[in-house]
C-alpha cells in the first residue's frame, strides 16, 4: 500500500477493531424508494431522521476499499478519509442498478446512450462480472458530497465489487444544469478554469472508454458517454 492507503487503513481499524468486524450501513436505495416513492438524490441529506435504522453490514476492510476507491476517484479535490460506514448501503440487485442508472442516462441523449447500452454493460460485465459482484451506493450530506453545487439535477455514485477478482469499478456520473452552467460565466468563471474544471478525467473513465471502443462501440460515442460521466 501506498503512504496515503496505509494512513487511511490505520485510521479505519482504530481500537484494537480488526478487518473483519462488521460496519453498519444505511438502507438500500430500493427499501428508501419502497418507502417513499421517492429516489435517494445524493447530496440531499441521505436518509431522514425517521429512517435511521440501519440495514447490512460490511467489513472494516470492505468499507476501506470504498474510501480508497472514493479517494482515487476525486484525487486531489476532496478526501473522504472521515466517511462513515453509514453514508453507504448495499444495494439489493444488479438489475435495480442498472435500472436506476439508465433512468438517468437514457433521458440525457436517448439516441446515443440507446446506441451504446447494450456494449456499455456487456464491457462492465466483461471487467467485473456482474453476478458475482457485491453492489455498494454512497449517499453523503451536503457537506460531504463532491457533487454538491448549485444546479445539479441528479447524481449517483455505485461500486461494483467483485471479491474473487479482487477489483472494484466505480461508476459515478452527476447532470447539471444549463442554466446554472450559463450563470457560471455571469460571475467571470476564467476560461482556464472551465476548461480545466471540464477535461479533468476520474481514474476510471479513461479505462472504460478503452474498453467500449475494444469492444467495437464507435469512438465518438463512446466519447460522448465519457463526457456525461
């Protein structure tokens, strides 16, 4: 492990607690939505004071490997090394992901993500074996979430994590609002800082955009979809 990953491994087994003690986590999305009717917006505040009880559990280790995989992710804006095991949940299926994932995706360009779907999930498939794979969610407050800014519409953020392959893929994507994206440039946003703030990759994209032109999805669609990610 690298200096930073030995850091946050210490900070998680803290007390004399070892990998494998259990780590209460939040309810899945899907019992959030049973209650409510309502989908869990991340950036709202997780679950309300009266649904506090928590469902699952994961290990020290398992939840180390979420922060690590947050940290990795959002290098060097933002440090999730205090994230607590209840801004988690396990989610129930790979059908319920996915089903909330295209929601999202299809109505940003139904055209473009209607013509990659299919490669898209057989690309992840191809990676992390879906079926094999324990599905995580991270639902942070306000103060937490790196997605918390003025005009966002929606965002979601899924681990995808296999055990045997010991590999994790993170698929994380936000939508903004045009409107609030043109009130940027009212407040004399640099040019610089746009751009920097727009070509700034995540560690995965780069890779799950080699995988879907590998696997014969047309480079500017594949393109497109890493733009919306």
């Amino acid at each position: 492990m690298a200096g930073n990953d030995k850091k946050l491994y210490k900070l998680l087994n803290i007390d004399g607690e070892s990998a494998n003690d259990l780590q209460a986590l939040s309810p899945s999305q899907q019992s959030f939505m049973a209650q409510t009717g309502s989908p869990v917006i991340t950036g709202s505040g997780g679950f309300s004071a009266g649904q506090e009880q928590l469902y699952n559990t994961c290990s020290r280790k398992t939840l180390y490997y979420l922060v690590a995989t947050l940290n990795a992710s959002f290098f060097p804006d933002y440090d999730f090394s205090d994230a607590k095991s209840d801004e988690f949940s396990q989610e129930p299926s790979v059908q319920f992901v996915k089903k909330v994932i295209e929601s999202n995706l299809m109505p940003a360009d139904p055209q473009v993500y209607g013509n990659i779907q299919q490669q898209l999930w057989q690309t992840i498939d191809n990676e992390i074996t879906l079926t094999d794979c324990d599905i995580y969610s991270y639902n942070p407050d306000m103060n937490s979430d790196p997605y918390a800014e003025e005009g966002i519409l929606w965002s979601f953020n899924y681990f995808f994590y296999n055990k045997k392959l010991k590999r994790i893929i993170f698929f994380t994507c936000r939508a903004v609002s045009k409107i609030a994206i043109a009130s940027r440039y009212d407040h004399d946003m640099s040019e610089d800082m746009y751009v920097d703030d727009m070509e700034e990759p995540y560690c995965c994209h780069d890779v799950l955009k080699q995988c879907l032109i590998e696997n014969s999805v047309p480079e500017e669609h594949a393109h497109y979809l890493m733009e919306i990610l």
